[in-house]
C-alpha cells in the first residue's frame, strides 16, 4: 500500500534543533522529499533524498534515511521563528507516471 | 524565472456548479499534476498530464477532470460540485522523471457553498 505517516505537532524553542520524523511503506520509492508550507501558501520543495543514500546534509538541514525501517527525518539546526511552518514529508511512488504521496504534515512552532 | 503559476487564486462557487482551474508550469517543464488539499490534511494526487494526455490518475471520481495544452499549461475541471470538493489545489509541474521533485504553485483556494 501506499501510506506516509507523521506526527503531527513540534514545539521548540528558537535557537534548539528541529527534528521531524516521518514513516512511508512504499520500499520501491526512489525519491522521498520534504516540503515546507507556510500559511495561506503553496509547497515549498526543501530538500529530497535519493534512495540509495543514508544521509543528506543542505546548510541547516540534514535528512537522515532508514531506509531497512522506511523511516525519514528532517533535522533542523539552530531552529530561528521564520522555520515555523507544516512540512511534509513525501514519497515519490513510478506507476506509468510518477506521483508523490504525501504524509499530514507536521506543525512545526518555534518559541522565541 | 517564473515558476507554476495559478489563476484563480481564489474562488467560490455553489453546489452542483461546474469550476475551471488553470495553470501555467515552471519553464522548461513539460509534466503537470494536480493535487487536491483538504484543510488540515496533506496534499492527494488527483492526476497528472504528460504529452497532452493523462498518465496517471488517482482516487478521484469521474466529475474531476483535466487538460493539458500544447503550451504544456493545463486545465483542472470539476463538475457537479460538493461541499467536501471546498479544498486548496496545487498544480504541481516537473520533468517526466521527476527526479529533482516537484515545483508546486500556490494553489487556487476553492470554497462551495
């Protein structure tokens, strides 16, 4: 089947790090990504990993993947108040065309 | 560079009206999709367009259908609206593989009343 599942809320305090976790089932996806949704907007592609590799670092952000577990996280450093957001996590499914399957999202708040 | 653009932003229509959606992809991309996200949840895939013809479709029913132009824009069309279609849609637009993800639009906010 085809399922992403995350947590839904985070709270953390400016400055700490983020970390967003994220299950998916589907073993032969290729691609998993994480988007970024700020209110009354529309996705914003943060990073992605391919899936032949554990770990994927991009400035403040580093992506580990399990892939034996089919388990995705999103570490934010030094968390600042412009990080909060829903992100989401996605896995991209190749059926005749591909598409992407995307968890609820989790509500990230950063307290000052 | 314009990325996905989609018109209109916003939109509110009644029950049983019929509502047309547009979007424009990011240049140089020739592969659109159209997403359905209802308040509070995360985006569904509802189909996507490649070489002017439908390649993939999700769990949606008949009323939902699509377009894709020459030009690669393409057009989502919703019949018979319902309460339950009230939702944001996202055009997303990628090259066929879409290897390096998927380069979304701001979505058109459709409420049925």
């Amino acid at each position: 089947g085809e399922d992403v599942e995350q947590s839904l809320f985070l709270s953390v305090r400016e400055g700490d790090s983020s970390v967003i976790n994220c299950t998916y089932t589907d073993s032969s996806s290729t691609y998993l990504y994480w988007y970024k949704q700020e209110p009354g907007a529309g996705l914003q592609l943060l990073t992605y990993i391919f899936s032949n590799m554990d770990m994927k670092q991009d400035q403040r952000l580093t992506v580990l993947l399990n892939k034996k577990d089919k388990h995705l996280s999103l570490r934010i450093a030094d968390t600042q108040t412009g990080d909060s957001a829903i992100y989401f996590c996605a896995e991209f499914v190749y059926n005749q065309g591909g598409k992407l399957i995307f968890g609820q999202g989790t509500e990230l708040s950063v307290k000052p | 560079d314009a990325g996905v653009t989609q018109s209109p932003t916003h939109l509110i229509k009644t029950r049983g009206q019929q509502v047309t959606l547009r979007c424009s992809p990011k240049s140089g991309h020739d592969t659109v999709s159209w997403y359905q996200q209802a308040l509070g949840q995360g985006p569904q895939f509802i189909f996507q367009y490649y070489e002017e013809e439908e390649r993939q479709r999700g769990n949606f029913p008949d009323r939902f259908s699509g377009h894709q132009f020459p030009n690669y824009s393409s057009e989502l069309n919703v019949n018979a609206l319902l309460l339950g279609d009230s939702a944001l849609y996202l055009c997303a637009s990628s090259f066929p593989t879409a290897n390096y993800g998927y380069t979304f639009g701001s979505g058109t906010r459709l409420t049925v009343v």
